[in-house]
C-alpha cells in the first residue's frame, strides 16, 4: 500500500512563522508590579501593551505595526509592516528609541468610561476641531497638527468636567476671565484653547504636542483620536526617568498625589485579573456597616492631647485639680434633671444621637491637624441640632434613643453624682504626693556627670546682669526638695536635674486608675466575674496608655478585645431581657457593640486625657528621647518660674497690652507658644513654629497656615541662591553625612602631596562650639547679609510631590513565613511634598523640569508635579523675611514678646540663615585657613578643623576664643576639644585622650581620618534603649516588627562607615559588627515591649534574622553598584583632573560570608544573655556561623577579635 501524498511545504514560509504571527497579533494581558504605581491603578501595563489592547480585535495590520515599532529582526526586511512602522519612526536609532520609549513609558488604568461616554467625547471633540474660534487662533508648537488638536481638547474637556480640574495636563492654566481676555497684561498667555487662559507654560503639554507622541498617533489610524482621547483623560502616564532604579514622572492622568490607594490588605491589587465598578479606598470589611468610615482597629487615641497643657488657675492663683470648669460633667452636674443627664449623654454617646463621632463623620482639616476631632466642647453642634428638631417636632421634651433608655441613662446619672463627690485633689495627694519627687527619692545620676556640671541651667545664655528673682516660695521648694545638696552648693538650684522632680508612671497610673474607679459606676464593665474581668481588663489598658512611650498609642479595637459583652447588661434593649445561655442575635450585638465603643472612646478621649492634662505637665527630654515624664503642675510652675524669668529679661521683649491688638492686626505672621525642654542640667526653650493658631471670620473659627509654612517661599528663594552660590555658605554642612566626601578628598589630597606630617600621623584637631548660636546672632547684621544675596526680582516657586513605598516587606524569590495574616498587605506609600523657586525668566518655554535630583531618589519613586505654583517678588519675600526675623512674636503665658536677639530656633531659615552668616565670618576673620593642608568643617554652630600645621590651629582657637562681637560669637571652651597641649589665654583646653576623636555622633581617628560611629553619644549608659524605640502593637504587630528590624540596619548603614578605600578593612568589619549587634539589642528589646500575646515566635525571630543578613548583603551590594554606575558615568565626560582622582570611588571589599558570619555572631551575642527565650533561635544561628565559619586560622583570630573589640563599646549598654 503506498503511502498518503502530503502538501508541498512553501520555502519562502518557515515552519515556525504562523506561531511566530499569532503571538505578535494575539494581545496577552500582562501586567506591571510596581510598588508605587499598582497601589493606585487596577492595572499597569506599557504604552505598547495599552495600544494593543484598545485597538479593534479585526486591526491586524495595525497590531502588527505597533507590536513592530522599534524592534529589528531577521524579517524586518520582508515584513511591509515592519517598513511602514519604521518609515514613521526615522532611522534606525531613531526607531530603536521609539522602541523603548513604548516600552518603558507606564500607563495606569483606574477606571474605563461608558460606550456612551467615549461617543459624547467623540462628538464633542468632532465640534471642537471645527470651531471658528479655534481654527483663528494659533498653536504654541508651531503649525497646526492632529495631536495637537487632541491635546488641546483634552485641557478643553478636563475646564468643562470643572473649574479647577486636579490633572497633570491642567498645571498651569485657569479659566480665562473677562478681564483677561480684555488685556493680555494680567499674566494671561495667548493660547489656542477658547475659554482658558495659560499662567505658566506646562511642559507636559507642549512633550504631549511633538514627537514621539506624534509617532504613536500615526500608529493608531482611524481609532487614534478616541484612543489618544481616552489615554489623556482617564488613565494616568508615567514616562520613565532611571529604568535601574525604577523612578518615574506622572506626565498626565490625575494628581496620583490626589488619589487613595486601592487595597491597603486583603486582596492584592496585582495579578487578580481586571477590577470593574467603583475604586474602593478604603480597606475591605467583611460586613461593614453601612456610612462606617472608620473601624475600632484604625481608630487611636490621639495620646498628643494630653503634652505640653497648662495648669488650670482658681481665684488664688493656685493651680486647680480635677476636670476643667468647661467639662461636660462640670458644666451639667445636676443628674435629677431630665435635660441635663441627656445632654451628657450627647457627650457619651454622639453616634446614637447623630452627632457628629469618629465612626460616621469627617474630620475637617481646616478644624483640626489631628485624626480626629477634640469632643471638649460640643454646644454650638448641639444647639443647632436642637434648632432642627425644634423644627420638625412641636414637643420640646428631650427625645433619647431607645437604647439608651432605662439602664444607660440611669448609669449616666450615677456618673453624674459621683463626678460631684469625687475629690480630685485628695487622690492626687495620696497617690502622687510631692515627698515621691526630687533627687532624693529618684536619684539624681544624670545631673551629676562632670561634663555637665558646667552647662547653666536654662538656656545657657548669660546675661548682663543677674534677672529678677522668682518669688520666695518657687525658690524654697526647689531648694528644699534637693535636701542635703543644696547646703553643700549654694547654686545647686542653677544645675538641678529637672527630670528628678517627675512623678513616677507607677503613681500617675495609679492615679488615674484610682478616679476612673471614682468616677464609673462599676455597672457599666459588667456584673458578676465577667464584670470583674471586663473591668480588670480596662484598667489594664489605661496603665499602658500612660506607660507607652510618645510616638506610640493605643487603639479601640485594642482596648475592647477583651471584654465580655454578654455580661454588660445595660447594653440590652430595655423591651428584651435574655435568659442565661440564650443566644444573641447578630444584628443585636453589632448594636451592643456599637454602644460599647461609643463608651470606650469617650471614656479614654473625654475623661482619661482631660484627667492627665489638668494634673499633669507631660513632656518628652533630651535626654530620653522618647520617654514621657509626668510633672504635677504645681511642681512644674516652680521648677520652670524663674528659668522664664531668665528668658524673658534675655531673650524677649514685652509688647504693652495696648498694643497687643494692632500688632496682631497688623503682622503676616502669628504669634509662636514656647515650651522648656528639660535636659540633664536643666532646660532649652523650644518655640514651635509648625503651630497653626486659630483665626476668627465671624462666628467660626479656622485654622491658619504656621509660620514656616509661611516662610516656605523664603526658604526656597534662598536655597536658591545657596545653589548658585555655593562658595558663599564657607565650610557649612546640612547633614553629618556631608563631611564623609570632605574628609574623603582631604586625605587623598594629603596622599598626593606625601604630606610628612600626615605620614608621621600628626594631624591637629580643634572642636568648638559656640554658644548659643541661634539666640546670639546680631539682627542688623544678618537681615543685609540676606538683602545682598537675593539676584532676581521674580521668583517662580513650583510644587512637586514625590511618592515612594511603604517600608513594606519583600521577601526575595518568593520565601515565605506567616506574619499572623494568610496575605502580606501593601504599606501605604509615602508622599513628600517638595517646593522649588526658579527665576521668572527660566520658567518660559523650558522644556522639562531639571532632573537633578534624580541621583538622590530612592528606589521606584514617582514624581508628581501639583498645579500648586506662584509668582512671589523677591521685595515681599525680603520684607516677610525681615518681619520674621526682627518682629518674631511669642506668647509665653497670656502675655506676648518680641524676640529682641537672634533668629528664631524652630524656623524652617534658621539653619540656612545662620550657614549664610557664618559663612561670611570665615571669609572675613577665618581667610587664613585656606590652605591645601587644612580641612574646615561646621554643622550649624559646631566647627572642626583638622590641619597639619599647629600654628594654624592655635591661631584658629586664639581668633575664636576671644569672641567676634560682630557676629554675636561665644565660644563655649567646657564643650570645645583639642588633641594637642594648648593654652590660651589663661585657659587651657580640654586634651583628647587616645586617638579617636568624637564630632557630630562620630569618631574620626586623628592618624588615620578612618570614620565610625560614636556609639556612647546616642545611647551611653544613661539611656534605656526601650526609650528609644517606637512600638506597634495596634494592626499585624508581626510585620511591624520585621520592617523596623529591617529599618533599624539601615538607618546605621552609611557610605563613610563601609568605604575601604578610606578606612582600614578592620573597622568597617567592627562598624558592620556593631551595626548587627546593636541591630539585636534594639530587637530583643522591642519584643519585650510588645504584650505577650502578640511576640512573635521564635521561627520568625529566627527568620527575620535571616531576612536582616541577607538584607544587609543586598543594601552594601547596591551601593557598590550605586556608587561605580555614577562614577562611571562621571568617567566618560570626565577632565584629566577627574580621572586622577578616581581613587574617591567607593569600595567596599567585604565578602558576603563575613557579613553572614558577623550578622549570626552579633545576634547569638546578645540573645545568647537571654538564652531562656530563644533556644531554637540561637541553635539556628549556630549553623549559619558554622556554615560561614573563616576557613583560615589568621581569619579567624581576625574575626575573633573584631567581636571582642565591637563587644565592649556594648558593656554599659541597658537593654
């Protein structure tokens, strides 16, 4: 039989072409993960892939040449397609660009219009491009063309959808006026758009308006101005600025600045296929209640109510105890009266009144910078609330809620009485008594270290004669609370530790605990064990609301997991009484619930704050970072009487009473409060210029901008000119990290020049800081300083927003551990608003906005810029800046102040100002330091010079410590440092001992310049290392604690500390060592913190170690590439200056198995002191230092050593 004939095959068509066409054609949902950008779309994918997609399934050809573009293959030449496709792209590199511009260019897809949408935009813009008015005017980008037109119809469409359009396309343009359109002098540009005018030219626009986007209309035929149409309008484009690094710039679509994320848990906004309907943003519920907008887990207590209160004062001037006079229970204490109890319950339960609460209701930002509202006072709402019931009801009987009648309200009554007989001061007498308080009982080691017993007590200024003394009784307390001391120092009052004067948490917890149980009839928490339970539980709670440290809070979710609600009878509806063991019904005990947190929150928000703000002046310390102290306020009206005293007469200027009102009329700026932060020997005065003071209009208030928002423009202004004058800031740093390249090219230069001195490792080093540097500097001298600086008469002041991720967690290639949740959610990402000033005549027609911050962009960063920008006159910006500086006004108490000397501390200018005078010191007192063997740095008020001629060192220190009146300087010779004999003056200088040599947190050795961290100046045996950490217990406890593992590495983790090429082998490998260990100690601390029920498990302890080592390999590796990939590029433009000091790359020659090594070692260190806890951790820690263990024995006696070495920096450590 023969066999069956089969076709001919053609030889012009290879086998494998049908596949090869089909998958060209077929367009394939892909989708792009980018950190940033997909927690705000549903989907993103590449402009190609976008053209693909909305292109009509029968347009084949069209495919094919979009899918082309760009691309070169071997079928280039017989493919027609392919020819037209490169036809519209140019040349060959030309079209190579093409190709990466299509691939590389994002789009995000938030929402798709409706088929009857996209018809209406198709009709509208058909009569658009037809307009008489239109076709009479002309382009800005030269002769009329297709893309223009769309472009143009797009701004059109986005004027006509609202007046004030938030799209990237709409920056810089507004609503034509009539007076506008009348004279082309009010700032309008001549624009082709009928009915808007163009303020500031958009660079977005005039990209939109020429190639390559000209290009991808050509690609699209027939459908390109729907398609084009609906690109601009709905979706959001990024175009790429550093493919490596992932960073982007939004160039059209709506402000992503403006927009929510999508999905913050739960479901994954990648790879679940398209979301269709409505974008959620907030985070899914499962059976949310309907009009809920916030649930008990993302409700805090906003614990910052309660800092910095002032005492309430009786008739004698005394301070007054208990609740304020305006208090709810105050104010309505009568609870035989019908109204009055319901007015209280107002207060308690506002949900169930309508009302407005933190479950249902907004918060209005110009009311309030807090998350939610303060519920002090609630009159005005309530009245009007009464107005509108009055109008729909005859009956002026109080209605209450149904369920809140009967046991409710006879609770509330009893709350009530007991609020009348509770006495407040007796229970402040019993449980924080004066005699707890004082060096005596507390100790007082902080004050009594040598190196503070020459630090005033305030402010360390010193005035030209002695201020007015406090009166009698505020001295005797003090004095008598210091006990024996004071007889052996007559001024031991100048050098007290106020922090011995707080009243212990233990007491202030009592306290509180002890007057809510005075204040709550026990009913309200239960009966029976479960009452006692519920109760036991709350108060437990209210302990660690006042043990917990500043930043961290508690949230209601938190405090009422634990309660029994079946137990709480008054909870049940008054018609309905259940047996025991009967089931509640789901819909009743949501509504159970709801009463319950209504309860809770008031009871913590309107009861527990008010109660520690009116006993209590609480506030954070230099020294303790962010551990609160409690002061008793009549306590702390004693210990601060005559320090104010002492600012007052130094500092300030008293403005008379009748002039009060005109000046307050009359300024720009408000007024700024001052506070005392205690120190170890005393206080500083901090003036906080971020506060928005309350304005007034009518009947309503509102707040106002802050001072420094205020003063934003200035600062731009002279960043500005900083950045076109460099020279003119001297030696000035704006950051410790600023003199690692100093340093750096400092050596190198000694290197070349072989320096003897340098060789024999005699370098000469001189710290001084001067005093007071803020408080000191002359007015009349700074203020025409700054006058001859400003060069423009219009700046040009541009906003922009830069959003990067959250410090989420990302396990490499897919390795997993459970964190408490079935799916990691997406931190949210982080926005921050930036400003810019440019001069007026840069602005027109540039073409895009300068990328020169793209070096300093972290990882997937978005840019974003906003329609916020404006026009300022460099005169009005010099007058705002002379009225802040020369009228800056304080309110200490109810009395206001001029600030007579110096800049003020809290000013967002102060540290650029004080670089600007500064910096002329040294180019008219400091010339003689410039030299090719001498280094000058200084941050803010503190100089270091290092030089290899002693007579240049003691000249510098002859020159200072005689003082420069002119510039206000006083150098503070206890605080200054030398590591050569010098006397001058008379006063000899404190010597260094040893080679390492402390500045700014850092020690530089003084032979070598080798760089590492000063480990003993931020934590040295006075701090608690828990007072230094920030706890989260509130939501997924376990992946916060992994991120701020992660996050505590890397904040220690800088360039200066690992550079080989500067410092020797040997302290970089102590510097990463120590690094990890600290890493450890902050780690195990943090778990301790953290309530027992929510530590986590020794497998994700062990895990997150894991994560950490191979983290810090990743981070030192991305430096490495970091660091080469802009030296290279540096290269290639470079001089033959630049290639001669190619040795300032970094390098860091670490290999990845020491870091392994180093990372275990330092973890079982300190883990190893608490073993009891972390068996299977420190087993599992003993087989990566097995694993990583040095092969030779020279290594590892090297490695041994450095861990004993890095080991005793840790000795005095308290974890």
């Amino acid at each position: 039989m023969s066999k069956k004939r089969k076709r001919p095959q053609k030889a012009t068509a290879p086998q494998d072409d049908p596949i090869k066409k089909r998958q060209k054609t077929t367009a394939t949902s892909v989708t792009i993960d980018h950190p940033v950008l997909s927690a705000y779309y549903r989907r993103v994918v590449t402009l190609r892939q976008y053209l693909l997609e909305e292109l009509p399934s029968s347009s084949k050809a069209r495919q094919r040449r979009i899918n082309s573009a760009g691309k070169r293959d071997e079928n280039q030449q017989s493919d027609p397609n392919a020819s037209i496709a490169a036809s519209t792209q140019g040349s060959t590199d030309g079209g190579n660009d093409f190709g990466r511009f299509l691939d590389s260019t994002l789009v995000g897809l938030l929402h798709s219009p409706s088929p009857a949408e996209l018809e209406a935009r198709h009709r509208e813009y058909a009569i658009f491009s037809q307009s008489e008015e239109r076709s009479l005017l002309g382009t800005d980008t030269g002769p009329c063309n297709h893309q223009s037109e769309i472009v143009d119809y797009v701004i059109s469409h986005l004027f006509r959808r609202s007046t004030k359009p938030q799209h990237v396309l709409a920056n810089g343009f507004n609503l034509a006026t009539r007076r506008q359109i009348e004279d082309q002098r009010f700032g309008a540009m001549t624009f082709n758009i009928p009915g808007v005018v163009l303020q500031i030219p958009n660079p977005h626009v005039i990209a939109f308006k020429t190639s390559p986007w000209t290009n991808v209309l050509s690609l699209l035929g027939g459908d390109g101005e729907d398609i084009m149409s609906k690109l601009l309008i709905d979706c959001g484009v990024f175009s790429c600025v550093d493919e490596q690094k992932g960073v982007y710039r939004q160039i059209s679509g709506a402000h992503l600045s403006e927009l929510e994320p999508l999905k913050l848990e739960g479901e994954s906004c990648l790879g679940q296929g398209p979301r269709t309907g409505q974008v959620k943003t907030i985070p899914k519920v499962p059976n949310k209640p309907a009009g809920v907008l916030h649930q008990p887990n993302s409700i805090v207590f906003v614990r910052r109510r309660m800092l910095y209160a002032r005492p309430a004062i009786n008739s004698k001037g005394g301070v007054r105890f208990g609740l304020r006079h305006i208090h709810v229970l105050n104010r309505f204490p009568n609870s035989s009266n019908l109204a009055e109890t319901v007015h209280v319950m107002k207060y308690i339960f506002p949900r169930q009144f309508g009302l407005h609460n933190v479950f249902t209701s907004v918060v209005d930002s110009r009311e309030t910078v807090q998350p939610f509202k303060d519920y002090t006072l609630r009159e005005e709402e309530i009245a009007r609330s009464k107005v509108a019931q009055r109008s729909r009801f005859q009956s002026v009987r109080p209605k209450i809620p149904k369920r809140l009648r009967g046991s409710p309200l006879q609770l509330v009554q009893r709350l009530q009485k007991r609020s009348q007989t509770c006495s407040y001061t007796e229970l402040l007498r019993h449980y924080c008594p004066e005699s707890e308080t004082g060096p005596a009982k507390l100790g007082s080691a902080p004050s009594s270290t040598p190196e503070n017993n020459s630090q005033q007590f305030v402010t360390q200024i010193i005035p030209s004669r002695p201020p007015p003394s406090p009166p009698k009784g505020a001295e005797c307390k003090l004095s008598g609370a210091t006990g024996p001391a004071t007889e052996r120092n007559d001024n031991i009052s100048r050098k007290v530790c106020l922090l011995d004067y707080a009243t212990p948490t233990s007491s202030v917890s009592a306290f509180c605990r002890a007057t809510l149980r005075k204040l709550i009839p026990r009913e309200f928490f239960g009966e029976g064990e479960d009452g006692i339970s519920n109760q036991q539980a709350f108060m437990h709670q209210v302990d660690r609301f006042i043990r917990i440290s500043r930043f961290e809070s508690l949230s209601l979710h938190e405090v009422c997991n634990n309660f029994k609600i079946s137990s709480l009878r008054w909870l049940e509806p008054p018609s309905v009484t259940l047996s025991n063991g009967q089931h509640i019904a789901l819909s009743d005990f949501r509504k159970r619930t709801e009463i319950l947190h209504e309860f809770v929150y008031y009871v913590f928000d309107s009861l527990l704050i008010p109660l520690i703000r009116t006993n209590f002046y609480v506030t954070e310390s230099q020294v303790h970072k962010n551990r609160l102290f409690y002061f008793r306020h009549d306590v702390w009206r004693s210990l601060i009487e005559k320090p104010l005293a002492d600012i007052k007469y130094s500092m300030f200027e008293e403005i008379k009473r009748d002039k009060v009102s005109r000046v307050l009329q009359s300024k720009q700026l408000s007024w700024s409060a001052v506070r005392l932060l205690p120190k170890a020997t005393g206080a500083r005065p901090i003036i906080n210029l971020r506060r928005r003071v309350a304005k007034h209009i009518g009947n309503r208030s509102y707040l106002g901008p802050s001072t420094n928002s205020i003063m934003t423009p200035v600062f731009n202004m002279l960043h500005y000119e900083k950045d076109r004058m460099p020279e003119l800031l001297g030696s000035s740093m704006f950051s410790v990290s600023d003199m690692y390249p100093r340093l750096k090219t400092f050596k190198d230069r000694l290197i070349h020049s072989e320096s003897e001195s340098y060789r024999n490792g005699k370098l000469y080093f001189v710290k001084l800081d001067i005093q007071s540097c803020f408080d000191t500097i002359p007015q009349e001298r700074l203020v025409p300083l700054i006058e001859s600086l400003v060069s423009q008469e219009m700046y040009h002041i541009s906003k922009h927003v830069e959003i990067r991720p959250g410090d989420s967690i990302n396990n490499s290639k897919g390795s997993s551990h459970k964190f408490g949740t079935a799916q990691k959610p997406m931190a949210k990402p982080i926005r921050k608003f930036l400003s810019k000033a440019k001069p007026l005549s840069e602005i027109r027609n540039i073409p895009a906005r300068s990328t020169d911050r793209v070096k300093a962009l972290r990882r997937n960063t978005i840019q974003v810029d906003t329609a916020t920008s404006k026009n300022h006159s460099g005169n009005a910006l010099l007058d705002l800046l002379s009225e802040h500086v020369r009228k800056n006004l304080v309110k200490i108490g109810k009395k206001y102040f001029y600030q007579k000397n110096g800049i003020p501390q809290g000013s967002v200018l102060s540290s650029l100002l004080c670089n600007f005078f500064y910096g002329q010191l040294e180019r008219q007192v400091l010339d003689f330091l410039q030299d090719d063997e001498t280094l000058l740095l200084r941050l803010i008020d503190d100089f270091l010079l290092i030089t290899t001629r002693p007579e240049l060192a003691k000249k510098f220190l002859g020159v200072m410590l005689s003082g420069q009146p002119e510039y206000g300087i006083t150098v503070n010779a206890s605080k200054s440092l030398v590591n050569f004999e010098a006397t001058i003056n008379g006063t000899k200088m404190p010597r260094l001992e040893g080679t390492s040599f402390p500045y700014c947190g850092n020690l530089i050795d003084t032979h070598t310049l080798n760089i590492q961290k000063d480990r003993d100046y931020s934590c040295g045996g006075q701090v608690n290392v828990a007072d230094t950490l920030t706890v989260e217990s509130s939501r997924l406890p376990g992946q916060a604690f992994h991120r701020k593992v992660l996050s505590s590495f890397r904040l220690q983790t800088h360039n200066m500390f690992l550079d080989t090429r500067h410092n020797s082998l040997r302290s970089v490998l102590v510097g990463i060592y120590s690094n990890f260990v600290e890493t450890a100690i902050k780690m195990y601390r943090y778990i301790k913190t953290l309530p027992p029920r929510q530590r986590p498990s020794q497998e994700l302890v062990l895990q997150t170690i894991r994560d950490l080592i191979q983290f810090a390999n990743k981070l030192i590796q991305s430096k490495r590439l970091k660091t080469n990939s802009e030296s290279a590029a540096e290269v290639t433009s470079a001089s033959e200056e630049t290639l001669q000091t190619s040795t300032l790359k970094f390098q860091c020659a670490v290999s990845p198995s020491q870091i392994d090594y180093l990372g275990a070692a330092a973890f079982r260190h300190v883990l190893t002191r608490k073993q009891t806890s972390y068996g299977s951790t420190i087993q599992g820690l003993q087989q990566i230092i097995t694993r990583t263990k040095p092969r030779t024995d020279k290594e590892l006696i090297r490695m041994r050593w450095i861990t004993g070495e890095a080991n005793k920096m840790f000795d005095n450590w308290r974890y």
